[in-house]
C-alpha cells in the first residue's frame, strides 16, 4: 500500500518525518508490514523546487510505502490509525508493484536517507487509451526509454489497482525514480547528459515524447523527495 500525505494551511507538523520515519514506521512494522518506506518533501530536496509539477488541489508531503499481506478494510484499519498519528490529508492506494531498476546505489542503515533525490511521480492515464494499451506502453516500451534517457539509480512503477481512501485523488500510477544530487539543478546530470547539450537535448525530447502516449500530462504531480528505507 501507499500512502500520500498532505498538508494545507500551514498545518505540516515541524517534526513530520521524524515521526515518520520513528514512531509512525515502527507502528507499521509491528501491525505486520514487511517493510516500509517513507518518501518526504524536506530541505534536502529543496534545490529540487524547479523540477516540481502539480496538478491536484493536495499534492503530497510525504510518501509513505509498506508492504503487507491484506488491504481488507478491517484488516487495514490498524495502518491507518498508524497513519493518523501525523494528520494531514491522507489518501491511500492498493499498488502492483514493478521494480525493472532496483537500486544501484549502496544500502544505507535503516532510517537514513538515501543519497541523491527520489522523484515522485503520480499521473493519470492519456485520455482514451484502453488498461491494456496503457500497460503496454507504460510497462512494456516506455520502461526502457526512461532508463536510456535519464541518469536513475532506481526505478519502481506502482500500478494504482484501487483507490482505497474516499474521495482521495485519482491516480492510474504512482513511480519512483532516482537521481544523483547534482540532478536537482542540472538538466545534463538529469538526463545522463553532463556537459554535452546536444545528447541532454535529445534525451529530453525521446523522453517526452514517449511520455505523452500514455500519460495525461494535465494530470500529473511531480514531487522531488528524499526517500528513507526503513527494516525489511
């Protein structure tokens, strides 16, 4: 499951993710969760600002990824209330999950943040575009082309399978990927293309044309984060 938390009015707790990633992950992990992620919007990614895109009325401060065995209402009520302890807009979501480019970069303790940026991504499907034809081309051609076009050390496409939380935002997917640190203020070290504009300007444009096909790109939020591995 994951959940993408918001904050509106000026109500983010100052100590959001360390209750996140404290107090809020050991929580989960007690109720069962196999393992768990948190995503966050901090000072660390600010560099990042240029990069972000919105278009939802709540876009999110944190990401928060655990795996479990069951999103049953009953038996997922208990990781809500988890959830809870931290306010905020929570909207939750039943994912499949594809890892094709699981990190390259070395494992760091849990809890710590993993060097570079994470780039969230939530977007909704081209309009008229069939589930089939979407994954095709989402899954089964797009997939490459990000990972020749861009310089990524991680890539996770979450298929969305439900939308588990009344009126949160839909979204048709959910990605992570990541980047080096200079990625955040460098196109060329974004698109694997530093010091060479010509190759920078030809992977941008592969890659938006790719995107194109299947992305609806009046709805879609991108959020630079850190991103924190927690046990399992």
């Amino acid at each position: 499951m994951i959940w993408a938390i918001s904050y509106v009015d000026g109500d983010r707790p100052t100590e959001l993710g360390e209750r996140l990633r404290g107090e809020v992950t050991a929580r989960l992990l007690d109720l069962g969760a196999r393992g768990v992620q948190v995503n966050l919007v901090d000072d660390d990614v600010a560099p990042a600002a240029g990069l972000r895109m919105v278009s939802s009325s709540a876009p999110a401060d944190a990401v928060v990824s655990a795996w479990v065995d069951s999103a049953t209402d009953h038996l997922r009520a208990p990781f809500e209330e988890a959830l809870a302890l931290v306010g905020g807009r929570r909207g939750a979501y039943l994912v499949t999950e594809s890892v094709p480019m699981p990190s390259t970069l070395p494992p760091v303790a849990p809890g710590e943040r993993t060097p570079g940026m994470a780039q969230v991504v939530f977007f909704r499907r081209a309009p008229g575009l069939a589930d089939d034809e979407f994954l095709a081309t989402w899954l089964g051609s797009h997939t490459q082309i990000a990972i020749d076009t861009q310089d990524t050390s991680s890539y996770v496409q979450n298929v969305v399978t439900r939308v588990l939380t009344p009126g949160a935002e839909r979204w048709d997917a959910i990605v992570e990927e990541c980047f080096p640190a200079a990625a955040m203020t460098d196109p060329g070290a974004f698109y694997d293309a530093v010091g060479d504009p010509e190759r920078q300007a030809a992977n941008a444009r592969t890659m938006f044309e790719s995107v194109q096909r299947f992305i609806d790109l009046s709805a879609i939020d991108v959020i630079p984060t850190s991103r924190y591995d927690g046990p399992g």
